[in-house]
C-alpha cells in the first residue's frame, strides 16, 4: 500500500513542487521557514494518501499548506500586522470569528455556491479551473480542448454573472441561466 502511495505521490503531488514553493514563499512572511511549511504539507498529504487519495490532488496539497501555514500562525505567541494581512489575503482564519461573523460568511458562502451552481456548464467548468484550481488560462483551454480566446470570454461571463448576483441588479433575482444571457451568448457575439 505504501509503495502504491509513493508512486502516486512522486507523480502526482511532487510534480507542483515549484508551484508550491512560490506559492508559500508569496504568503509566508519568513523565507527561513518555506522548506519547513512544504514538508510539513507534504506529510500531512502523504498520510492522508494513506487512508484515501483526495480527488484533487493539487488542490489538495494548496489547501494543506495553506492549514498548516495557518496553524503555525496561530502557534505563534505574537503575530506581527504583517503576517496577519498576508494570512487574510489567504482567507485563513488566525483566531476564533465572533459567531456573527461565522454566520454571515456561511450566508455569503451559500449566496456564492448558489450562484456559481446556476452558471452554464462551460463558464463554471472555466471559473473553477481558474480560481479554484489555480490554472493559467492556456492549461485551460489545453484541457477543455478549446480555443485560448473562447476560455478567455467563459471566464470573462462567469465572473461578470458571479458579481452581478452579488453587486448588480440581477442579485434580487439570482444568476440568469437563461442561454442567450450566458456564455453560449458570448460566444455568438
């Protein structure tokens, strides 16, 4: 079992190595401790990888180095200005949230699924490799097989439909999912 871990885990955790660096090195205010923060996050994602294999291992292994740069924030007795703006940035809580604050970022959080849940099919697919997956626009449009230009609009309207449901008019009456308002609309244009 370990030896089909390992495998797995050269091919597909150690290959964001680079990644993963620049990634801690932009969020982590001690340069000292970016080797620290990768290892720790890579055991953690080995260990895990032990009882199942996450479905996403790339996002995975951001996520548990963004945790385990939060932990050692809140293992810090002092926490300068600094590294608290910089974990914010990160969305990673260094302390407990008032339980308003808890219910209205679960509110927004809803708000913001409903939204992205009612996108067309191709913006959502788009807007989720982009910004949760991190991916650059052309390792987008390699992997859905389509034009760099046409990955570009579907971004372009997801987000533009994403806010409008929060900031524009349409935010009393939800994301249109009517095509011609759409990224099929987008397209024809």
């Amino acid at each position: 079992m370990a030896d089909a871990t390992s495998d797995w885990f050269v091919r597909e955790i150690l290959c964001h190595e680079a990644a993963l660096i620049r990634f801690i090195t932009r969020a982590w205010p001690h340069p000292a401790d970016v080797l620290d923060i990768r290892h720790d996050a890579y055991i953690r994602v080995f260990e895990a990888a032990l009882k199942s294999r996450p479905y996403s291992p790339k996002s995975f292994l951001f996520t548990t180095a963004r945790n385990v740069m939060a932990d050692r924030a809140r293992r810090l007795r002092i926490v300068s200005m600094d590294l608290v703006e910089d974990l914010d940035a990160l969305n990673v809580l260094v302390d407990e949230a008032s339980p308003e604050r808890r219910a209205s970022g679960r509110q927004q959080l809803t708000r913001l699924t409903v939204a992205f849940n009612r996108l067309p099919p191709r913006c959502r697919e788009v807007v989720w490799l982009q910004r949760v997956e991190g991916l650059a626009m052309k390792e987008i449009a390699a992997r859905l097989e389509i034009a760099l230009g046409t990955a570009e609009k579907h971004a372009f309207t997801g987000i533009r439909l994403l806010a409008e449901y929060f900031y524009g008019e349409e935010s009393s009456n939800g994301v249109d999912t009517n095509q011609e308002n759409g990224c099929e609309a987008h397209r024809r244009k």
